[in-house]
C-alpha cells in the first residue's frame, strides 16, 4: 500500500448509537456492566444521566475505520484513551491521519493518528496505530 | 491468573464480535471467499481478543453468568473494566505479534502492571491501574500482548 505522510481516511463508524447496538457488543464482547444496559443502574449507581456505550465498542468501530482503509492484516499496534464517554443518539466519525513512514527489519510502517468524534466534533477516543503496509 | 486460562477462536464468535461492530467484510467470517483466502483463512478484527472475557472464569462485569456454588465473580480490575459502578476504562493498547485465526486456541495469561494516582478536575483522587494479557495460540506463538488501564474513581464523573 502507498501511504504517506499527511495522508488521511475518515468514515462514519456508527450513525446514531442506540441502546440495541451497545446489548449488541456486549453480547459479542461479553462485557455485561449494568452501566451499558441498564439505565437505572447507570443513574443510581453510577450518577450518569442514561446507559452509555462501552469504550471498547468506540475502539472496536475506530478499528473497523483502520481495517477499512489498510487491510485486515496490517495492524502492528493499536492504542487508544478513552476521553468521552458515547451517548445513545451519538454519530461517531473516524479519522486517521499518517504521521511517519519508515522502513524498519525490510517492513515498510506507517505510524497514524487517531482521532474519533461524536456529533459535535468531541473527541470520543484517541490514539495511534502502527500498520505494516 | 499466572496459569491463563483457554479462549478457542470460534467463527461464528469471530463473526458475531464483527457484526457488533457493523463490519461485514468476508475475512471475517466467511471461509470461501477469496479475500479470506488470500489471508490464510478467518482472521479477526482488532480488538476480538477482548471477547476472551466469555472465557475468563472469574470475569467480574457479568454477573448474571451461572458459576459453581460458592463460586463468584471476582471484585478484581482486571478485564479493562475497573468495577462496576464507579470504574472506568481509561486506556486499551493492542501489540499484534502473529495473526490469530478462526480454530486457534489461545490461552491467556493475565499480570497486574502499574498503579499509579491522579488528582481529579473537580477533586477526589482517580487511582489508575494497568493489566497486561498475553495471547498465545496452541503452536505457543505470542499473537497480541494487550494493556489495558481502569480507572477507579471517588465519586461519580464529570459530565
């Protein structure tokens, strides 16, 4: 794959979470937090306003964003912090911007940035990859 | 969990942690096509690993899951989850060492990494700790060294 430096791919990973897609990924995941599923709890026990969705399916929808755009095999690293938490009724968008290129033993890596926001332009999840491409 | 437990790498799993994800594309669950061919059979996507929570006999965020009698779920951080109330998960950071395919079984072992403390914005501490998991398959082969960072806070988040 030719990337380089400055390059970007942005995607709308989700348009509007709802809580069907969030019992979804916990299904799959298998992280059952009341804190995702449940709103009373989250209210009570948690003082949030409602459910929220679990920082891993923010992750797991900015992966699909990279396996989109480099392969579903060029992954080397993947990192993120969570820094919002994603509401139901959130569209989330994903971007990725190359930030280096190397050659490092006879692989050619790109390094990229990271960057998911909700609706308002908030960032939800930042971080960075490394992909062999 | 210094003697990890077994996680087998299920396709219909692998196909289902995809779909959550609205990701339909075929190396991740469909075997004939060419693409999944092409990488050597089922591949998964990249945070699947975290789906080992199905497996992992203590995992604390599900506690509706049927255990022994006697048994329960442990009160612990790790799983990146940090409690169910108040913990957060702060970070996720994936190293991919070798592909894992749909067949495989890994098994995973799981160490506590740092602590470390944090004054929060609006006061009360935040107490941030690190759990690393290690996958590796049947053959032995590291596949993905996952760090996950929880954290624990005084009262309930900014919002």
């Amino acid at each position: 794959m030719d990337l380089k430096v400055g390059d970007t791919h942005e995607a709308v990973v989700i348009d509007n979470v709802t809580r069907t897609h969030v019992v979804k990924y916990a299904g799959a995941g298998g992280d059952f937090n009341p804190l995702h599923h449940d709103d009373e709890f989250a209210k009570e026990r948690g003082g949030y306003p409602s459910v929220f969705a679990h920082g891993m399916f923010s992750m797991g929808l900015t992966g699909r964003m990279l396996t989109d755009w480099l392969g579903p095999t060029a992954l080397k690293k993947y990192g993120v912090r969570f820094t919002r938490q994603v509401w139901p009724g959130d569209t989330l968008t994903a971007r990725g911007e190359v930030t280096e290129v190397k050659d490092e033993g006879g692989e050619k890596l790109a390094t990229i940035k990271v960057v998911t926001v909700n609706q308002n332009g908030e960032s939800v999840v930042e971080g960075e990859a490394v992909a062999a491409i | 969990m210094a003697d990890g437990f077994q996680f087998p790498v299920d396709r219909s799993a692998v196909m289902l942690f995809a779909r959550s994800l609205g990701d339909i594309r075929p190396e991740f669950s469909d075997p004939d096509d060419p693409a999944t061919k092409a990488v050597g059979g089922i591949v998964v996507p990249p945070t699947f690993v975290q789906s080992s929570a199905h497996w992992q006999p203590d995992y604390p965020l599900d506690l509706t899951r049927p255990r022994k009698p006697g048994a329960q779920a442990s009160r612990g951080e790790g799983g990146g989850g940090g409690g169910l109330g108040r913990g957060l998960h702060a970070e996720q950071h994936y190293e991919y060492h070798h592909p894992i395919h749909a067949g495989d079984t890994l098994t995973v072992t799981t160490r506590p990494g740092e602590r470390w403390e944090k004054q929060g914005r609006r006061g009360g501490k935040l107490l941030f700790s690190e759990t690393i998991t290690e996958y590796r398959n049947q053959d032995g082969v590291l596949c993905v060294t996952a760090r996950s960072v929880g954290v624990q806070t005084e009262r309930a988040v900014d919002q």
